[in-house]
C-alpha cells in the first residue's frame, strides 16, 4: 500500500533533513498513526505521500504506483485513489453541506445520478444526514469535520490521509471524529493520520509510527503514544523554526511584579502633565502648583513629553516659574490691565496650529497667567511675580 525506501527530504534553507533515511512499509486496511513532536517530520511524511513534494534522496511507492517517475500528467488520476482530511477543513464556504461533498466527484466527471445516490449516503454515515442544506458557518466544528471526511471517503478511496484532524476540536467531539475514522478503516480503507492526540492512540491500540527529527525511533503494533521523549520538549528554553529545526533560546528575564507607579523625588526639573481634555499643564514637583494642577490629578505624559527630554528644557522652566509660588517671600501687587506682562493677545488656533509644542505651553501657560492676575486683581488680592 505504501513504501519508503530510504527517503530523505531536505527544505532549502534548512540545516537539518525533515526526513532522514525513512524507510518503513504500510500494509492494506492498516490503521497507523504518526506520531511525534512538532518538527518531526509528520506531515513531510503525508506531503510525499500525496505527491505534494519530492524526496531529495530514496523511492516512494504508493498504492503500486512509484512516485519518482510517475508523470505529472498522471497525479490527479493518482489522487483520486486518495482522501485527505485537513485540519482546518477547507470547506468552499459559499456551498452548501451536499454542494461540498459533491464538488469532490464532480471534478472527477462523475455523473449526475451516481452524485445524487452517492452523496445522501455518505453524509447518514458522518451522522449529518439532516444537514445537508446548511452553509459551512451554520456548523459547529465537529460537523465542519465531519463534512470534509464525508468529502474525502465519497469516492472510495482506498487510502485515507489525516493531518491533525482533531487539532481544533473539543475532547468530546474529537471522540466522535476518531469513532468515525475507526469505522472508516473497519470498512477496508486504510487510514494513516498524523496527530498528537496522545488519549485516543492509548486507547485505540493500533500501530504506531514514532518520529524524531527525521527518523524512525519506534514503529510497533498494538502501542501507545508513548513518551516521544526522543526529540526535545519545546519549552521556554527552545523555539521551533519554520522548517522544524529546533533551536536553544536565552531564558526570558522574570517580569516585574506590577504596582504602584513610583514617582520621582521633587526635583527642579518640571513635569509636564495632562487633564481630561489632553491639554497640557506644568508645575514644579515639591512647590505649590496653581489651582488643581497638583501632581497625582493626571496621569504623566509619555516621555517625549517630558522637559527633561526636550530641547527647550530652558525656556520650560521658565514657563514653569510661572506656576512657582514662595508664600513666605512678598510679593508686589501689579495692574494686569496696564503690565505689559498681560497685554499680548490670545493667539488664534490657526497660529497655536503652527507653534511648537514648546510655543502652544509658552501660550497657554501666558494667558492663564494673565487670567489668574486679573482675577485676583479684582479681588484686591496679591500675585505671585511672573517671568
């Protein structure tokens, strides 16, 4: 049914074989499993199999037919003689349950009455007979499955291929699934599925064909998943690349424990900080700030924000010296109607749309200066000196 003679299988690019000197032979209405770590060499395996590569080195007969030298001319014709079920499905998602299942005999000219008998059929034996109508996205996971062995097994075939069929189902499901390829084979198709379903390989006691790197490390009847400790466990301390080859990575470095955010001790350097509405406000850490612009209000800006990070620190902390009060140190009243400190006017947003970010904080800092002075004029009240 299927022979490698000494297969090797090599990607360019890549340091190590994906099959190195494989040689094993699987016999008519044979259930096997393939099983392994990732970037064993399973699914090479099944590419091969199926003619959708070509070893780099050994024969591979299939179904009596030599794969090195059968014709391109003739691969489909081979390929009728197998099914195929993918892990992810590859259902044609604008037809229907019967439409799929269908589309598999009508590529290969079956006639419209043998399609008509074949597909009812096929369908009552994956347990969707009801279903037939319904769109690939009205199905649950498992009938999506479902629906594409039923699309694999309609022709007959005498070799069915499985890649991880279970891979994104649900234990429950996944036992159905199994059930139904277990009954599959029972009928006289062979089954080879690649999987790392380590709980139904225990269970259903078949062969089993163990890869590691490349090679063959265990191929025993009636057996177990086993340890498939031959291969390293990928982990925290190893990564598998795009062509399977296992690599030794640094261990990452332990988080840090979140919490509180720890601000820095006050400082002469200001600390630029947002309100609700993002604009922009500065006051001295450790000094008395104006009005509510304390420094636990707001969360602080990123860092390109930050006086410490700009290149007008200077000018910064001049505009900061307005918001910088000494109680203890007096104070002159002053004319805000009259100081020239007061009188520039209120720059439009056209001319704020073209200031820096340094000039829109000179700006603002500017006129709510200026209002704060005119208010506390009116009040008869004193005001710090401004710069």
């Amino acid at each position: 049914m299927i022979r490698f003679d000494n297969v090797t299988k090599q990607y360019r690019g890549s340091t190590r074989p994906a099959l190195n000197n494989v040689s094993f032979e699987i016999l008519r209405g044979e259930f096997v499993f393939l099983v392994g770590a990732s970037g064993s060499g399973k699914s090479s395996c099944l590419r091969l199999i199926i003619k959708e590569d070509r070893p780099t080195r050994g024969a591979i007969h299939v179904l009596g037919q030599n794969l090195g030298i059968i014709s391109s001319r003739k691969i489909p014709f081979f390929r009728r003689s197998l099914g195929v079920v993918f892990q992810d499905f590859r259902l044609l998602p604008n037809k229907t349950v019967h439409e799929n299942v269908a589309f598999s005999l009508q590529v290969i000219g079956k006639s419209r009455g043998y399609i008509q008998s074949a597909v009812p059929d096929v369908l009552k034996m994956v347990g969707l007979a009801g279903k037939a109508s319904r769109y690939p996205h009205e199905l649950s996971g498992g009938e999506q499955q479902r629906v594409a062995i039923a699309r694999a097994i309609v022709n007959k075939p005498a070799l069915l291929l499985a890649d991880e069929p279970t891979g994104n189902l649900d234990p429950a499901t996944s036992a159905g699934i199994m059930s139904l390829l277990e009954s599959i084979n029972a009928g006289g198709t062979t089954v080879v599925m690649a999987t790392h379903a380590a709980d139904f390989v225990d269970r259903m006691k078949k062969r089993v064909i163990e890869l590691s790197a490349g090679q063959i490390v265990r191929d025993e009847r009636d057996a177990g998943y086993g340890h498939t400790a031959a291969m390293p466990i990928v982990g925290d301390h190893t990564s598998v690349n795009a062509t399977g080859d296992i690599a030794v990575v640094a261990p990452r470095a332990p988080r840090a424990k979140t919490g509180p955010i720890a601000r820095p001790p006050a400082a002469a350097n200001p600390i630029i900080e947002t309100t609700d509405l993002l604009v922009p406000r500065i006051h001295l850490e450790g000094t008395t700030g104006l009005d509510d612009m304390t420094q636990d209000a707001v969360p602080e800006l990123p860092s390109q924000f930050s006086a410490q990070a700009s290149d007008d620190t200077d000018d910064l902390s001049a505009i900061s010296e307005l918001f910088s009060m000494n109680d203890s140190q007096a104070v002159p009243r002053i004319d805000p109607e009259n100081d020239p400190r007061y009188n520039a006017g209120v720059p439009s947003a056209q001319d704020l749309a073209r200031m820096t970010p340094t000039q829109r904080l000179k700006a603002q800092a500017k006129s709510t200066a200026r209002s704060r002075a005119k208010n506390a004029s009116e009040k008869g009240q004193d005001v710090g000196p401004v710069s």
